[in-house]
C-alpha cells in the first residue's frame, strides 16, 4: 500500500503510523476543491463594498482570498469593524450576508466543477468516506449539494456554523477516525490549519496562476485531477 507522507513545518508530527492510502476517509472543502466558485464569491464580496476605495478594496479582496473557509459572516463582522471601523453588529452583518447570498447562489448552482472533482467523487464512492466540511451555511450547502446531485455520493455534508476544526473534530470521534487515517483537501489556510492542528494529512488545492499560500512542504495540486492516483483509488 502506499504512503502518502504529509508533514507540517512549525509542528510536531502526528503520533502514530505514516498514513496509508487508500484513506478511510476525505474531508473536502467544496468552493474551489469540487465547485470552481470560490473566485466568484471573492468577487461577490468586492461587488457588496463596491463603492469602496479601490485600495480598500484591494485589501478586502486579499483578506477574503487569505480566509476562504471562515464563513461569511465572520468575514462581514471582520471587514465591517477591521476596514470600515464600523460595529459590525448581528443586524447589520445579516443584511450584507443576504445581498452576499442574492448575489452567489444561482452562479454557484450553475458554475463548473473543478476539474477531476466529479471523477474523484465517483471513483471514491463506495470505497473512502467522503464528507464535505466548507463554510458557506450549511441550508444553502444541503441545497447546492442536492441541486447539483451530488447527495448520494456523499457520507455527509457539514456546512457553517461551527468552524471546520470543531467539524474535523467531531467527524473523527463520531466515525473512530485516527487522524492519519483521513485526507483533508482544500484551498485555504483555514481547514490546512484546522487538519494541522488535528495531525490530519492536508493536501492543498492551488490553481495555476494563483498565490501559493501553504509551506513549501504541503502536497500542492492545481485541479483534483491527480488526486485518484495520490489517493491509490486509479
């Protein structure tokens, strides 16, 4: 069987054996990972602050980029007070997250898999676990998710709240998960930090031409095409 070796600068080294694919289990993030919809929800938040300074926008757009995987509200209430020095109370943070969602939700039903996404799913169907841990509200992920039929591929669905390591967390101990027996795959910093901090081997989706945002070390691929073979299931 082959080992896939996953290790994370500044951090110990999970206890345990070198994890041994096939995995029991996948931890996917979904935006980015098996929908190309991250790039247009990063534009969904520019159009929301669009009467913005340009260079104020700028920094929005890296600060949404850099926390992909922190649900949008958490972003509103960050932008709102750290950029605008606004309250970022719960009213007002809920009326700029339904303008968010008026804008993304029919682009995100329509939008394109990533590519190598929906092979993945089907070739790991029956075989590896495979639960979906992003941080676009967990209705609207169950719709999305059901509307692009995907639901009976999948071992289950956890949208926001709570954060994805309180998700990583409890996946584990409800399914007697050991956390070298897992794969977490995803395009942020976030749910790379959250599977670190676990001892969960991470591989990180970067496309080409966007900004590398993991270790030198972090297994990086551009799309999931070659994740079958990483992952033993091709």
């Amino acid at each position: 069987m082959t080992a896939v070796a996953a290790s994370f600068p500044h951090a110990p080294r999970p206890a345990g054996p070198t994890p041994a694919l096939p995995c029991r289990a996948l931890f996917l993030d979904f935006d980015g990972v098996i929908l190309q919809s991250a790039a247009l929800k990063t534009r969904a938040f520019a159009d929301v602050y669009a009467g913005a300074d340009p260079a104020l926008l700028a920094r929005i757009v890296d600060y949404v980029d850099e926390h992909g995987g922190v649900t949008r509200t958490d972003k509103f209430a960050h932008i709102e007070r750290a950029f605008f020095g606004r309250p970022g109370d719960a009213a007002a943070v809920g009326r700029l997250a339904q303008q968010f969602r008026r804008r993304v939700l029919d682009a995100v039903l329509a939008c394109d898999f990533v590519p190598g996404a929906r092979r993945l799913l089907d070739l790991a169907h029956g075989r590896v676990d495979l639960h979906v841990v992003s941080g676009t509200p967990h209705d609207e992920l169950v719709e999305i998710v059901a509307h692009r039929g995907l639901a009976p591929l999948l071992t289950s669905v956890h949208g926001a709240p709570p954060h994805k390591r309180v998700t990583f967390e409890r996946l584990l101990r409800e399914h007697g998960y050991a956390p070298g027996t897992v794969v977490a795959v995803g395009d942020a910093p976030t749910e790379f930090v959250a599977a670190r901090a676990l001892g969960i081997p991470f591989i990180a989706v970067v496309p080409e031409g966007a900004p590398r945002r993991f270790p030198d070390d972090v297994p990086v691929v551009a799309n999931l095409g070659p994740l079958p073979r990483m992952l033993g299931l091709a």
